[in-house]
C-alpha cells in the first residue's frame, strides 16, 4: 500500500495553513529561464510571498496546488 500524499503547507515562516496556491519563481542569475522554484502560499499569506520576490524580480506566476505538476517539483 502507498503512502498517503503529504499535507501541503503554506512556506511563510511559521504558518502551518494548509496551502491553496504555488507561487513560482527563479533566479534569474542562477536558474535557467524555464526553471520554476515553488514556494506554497495560504491564502493569507500568498500576497506577502508575491510582493518579496516581485522585489526582487523573481516572482514569475502564482496558480492553484491542484494545478501543479510533477514538472514543478
């Protein structure tokens, strides 16, 4: 029998919420352009997440947990 799916929790320091939203980004000075990091978001916190890599110019989307791929680690 598989193991169940691991909760997704939101990546802000400290929340526990479960995560609704992959906000995905890269560095562009180390990360090839196609190259998608993710950092999970509650629902609160996914603003907060936007704006800090919108910053520093890594933020590139945000979409739905039930839209991520495998692709997307």
């Amino acid at each position: 029998m598989s193991e169940p799916a691991a909760e997704l929790v939101c990546s802000a320091k400290g929340c526990r919420a479960p995560a609704t939203w992959a906000v995905r980004w890269n560095n562009p000075r180390i990360h090839a352009p196609e190259r998608r990091k993710v950092w999970l978001a509650c629902d609160d916190h996914r603003p907060h997440l936007e704006r800090h890599l919108d910053t520093r110019e890594f933020w590139r989307d945000t979409i739905p947990v039930g839209d991520l791929t495998e692709d997307d680690g």
